[in-house]
C-alpha cells in the first residue's frame, strides 16, 4: 500500500523516525493489552523507555513539520512583499 502511505509523511521517501517511533508505540500499545488481560506484567523501565522513544520521535517530527511550514510561510510573505 506504497509504503503505508509512505509512513504518513507528506515527502516522497519514509522518514525513519518516523517508522521507529510509531513501532515503538505499537509495541507500547501491545505491552499495555497484554499487561491489562494476561498475567504477564512488562517492566517499568522498560515500558517507560518506549513512551518516551515514541513521544520524543513522534513530538520531534512534529516539531520539524512546523518549523518547515513556518520558514514556508514567511518565504512567502517576503516574496509577496517584494513584489508591491
């Protein structure tokens, strides 16, 4: 399905940040059923270093994401502006 779409990215390639951290939290939603419904109970340290692998890649390419669309945003104003 071209890539899952590409990872859900809006470039052309895959971003692998992107693709660690979303596997990272899959496996963070698996742990959390697995824990809920079996006997099995994940370690701590170990549950919490994926959150954090997840929430950081995830937060870090939504971060990029902004300042990309905001150094559009302003190349844009200043190109309009050249032109009055």
């Amino acid at each position: 399905m071209k890539w899952l779409k590409s990872i859900f990215s809006n470039e052309s390639d895959a971003s692998s940040k992107r693709v660690a951290s979303i596997l990272a939290l899959l496996v963070c939603i698996n742990l959390s059923y697995i824990g809920t419904f079996t006997d099995y109970k994940c370690p701590e340290y170990m549950f919490d270093g994926l959150l954090i692998l997840a929430g950081g890649g995830l937060g870090l390419t939504v971060i990029e994401s902004y300042r990309d669309w905001e150094t559009d945003r302003k190349s844009t104003r200043l190109n309009s502006s050249h032109r009055l």
